[in-house]
C-alpha cells in the first residue's frame, strides 16, 4: 500500500483512495492513483519502498471517481506508465469529464475542495469483462463490477490457489458497500455484483478504502450479498 488518505491508513493525502503496488518481478503495477491532491507523498512512498521508478510500467483504475482517478495524469506523466481503465470510463477520463465523473457535484457538494480537477489522461488499454492484465510475471483478470459507478472494474489475481481482488469500491471490510448520490449509482447493479464477487470465493481482498484482508475475504462479500439477497442494502461505509 502507498497511498491511502482519511478513511484508511493516513498515508499520503486525506481525499486519497488507497492506492497499493503490485509487484509483478519485472514490472510494477499502481491500483488507482489517488487524488492528485499531493500526489508527490504517494510517489515518495513507492520511493520509500524501494522500488526503482522505472519498473512501474502500469496504472490499473478501478472507476473514474476524483480520489481514486485524479492523480492518474501525475503518475502518467512522472512514470510513463500505460494507464488501463474500463472501456466505458475511458473517454471520461481522456476528456477530463467532471460531469459523468460526478467530481463537478462533488465539488458544490464539499466533498472536493474548489480547485479540485481532473486532469485529462490518455488511456492506454480500456478493458472489458474477462480480459486479461499481465504486470511482469503476473496475470490479471478483469471483473467488470458496477454498481458504486458505472464504468467500474476490479482486477482479480489468482495464484497458487489463492484468489486476491483489487476490489475499487465494491465491497469493503465487515460487508459494507458505498452508495452515493450520484446519476451512475446503480443498487441492482451493486447487488448483481455483489453476487457475482460471492461466487468467486474470495481469499484476499483489497479495497478502494478501509483495511485490506488477506485471508477469508469471501466472508465478508458474502454478509454484503445476503443482505441484497434478501432485498436489503448492506450498511454504508463510514
Ligand atoms: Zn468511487
């Protein structure tokens, strides 16, 4: 983990998402790239972990939200890493759309200060359901995960048996989900994702905010599908 901001680890700016770095041997791959706020603490904690700049090769996104997508252009232009999103949020991001990024509402609303952006970023890969990543020596399978957003994806590594999920905002700890306010927050969509993450049977899962778990993550997905499955919605995170 390098970046995470209020509502996790405290380790790189408030409004960060967590951001983690997948070591793929060869290369490096970021999950999410935070803010932008001060993406510089994020860049100095990959420094701090040792990892030579120049063996991050790859930004995954999980959605187009302003913590998690804001800081993508930084680490674009620091790193000249390909930047992979899904195809639906691609040209959100190209064009720096604050409307469909819903970052303009969230800014009126305070959620972001006022001179919150997002910088346009070119997309390298936009990606559909079940393609595949490879970062190094490892391969990563795309899930196309709405629900929190439209245009969301979670990355899924599986190896040796052991299923791990870069899971955006899906599902978090303790079964919790994150619904907003927003034109592309979809609960039928979240419930069918939900259930789709239960059937994978998930050991390790690492979200877009809040505690990561690294064994018997399944349980957790699965306190958030019951609820939908009996025609509840699961708690809200925070
Ligand atoms: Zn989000």
């Amino acid at each position: 983990m390098v970046g995470s901001g209020e509502n996790g680890f405290q380790t790189s700016h408030p409004l960060d998402c967590n951001v983690f770095l997948l070591d793929g041997g060869t290369e490096h791959a970021l999950i999410d790239a935070g803010s932008g706020v001060e993406p510089k603490r994020i860049a100095a904690n990959i420094e701090h972990a040792g990892v030579p700049t120049d063996r991050v090769k790859h930004l995954l996104l999980t959605h187009a939200h302003g913590d998690h997508a804001a800081g993508a252009r930084f680490f674009r232009d620091l790193f000249g890493v390909e930047v992979t999103c899904s195809k639906e949020a691609a040209p959100w991001l190209e064009q720096g759309d604050t409307e469909k990024t819903s970052i303009r509402l969230a800014r009126e609303a305070g959620v972001y200060p006022e001179g919150f952006r997002l910088d346009p970023c070119p997309v390298t890969s936009p990606v559909a359901d079940n393609d595949t990543i490879t970062v190094g020596d490892l391969e990563l399978r795309v899930l196309e995960t709405p629900g929190h957003s439209r245009g969301h994806v979670s990355y899924l590594w599986t190896e040796d048996g052991h299923s791990s999920l870069f899971g955006g905002d899906t599902v978090f700890a303790g079964g919790k989900i994150l619904i907003q306010n927003i034109w592309d927050c979809s609960l039928q969509e979240y419930a069918e994702t939900a259930s789709k993450l239960d059937r994978l049977r998930l050991d390790r899962l690492y979200p877009g905010h809040g505690p990561f778990l690294l064994s018997e993550a399944h349980r957790h997905v699965r306190r958030a599908n019951l609820e939908f499955e009996r025609l509840r919605v699961p708690p809200n995170l925070q």
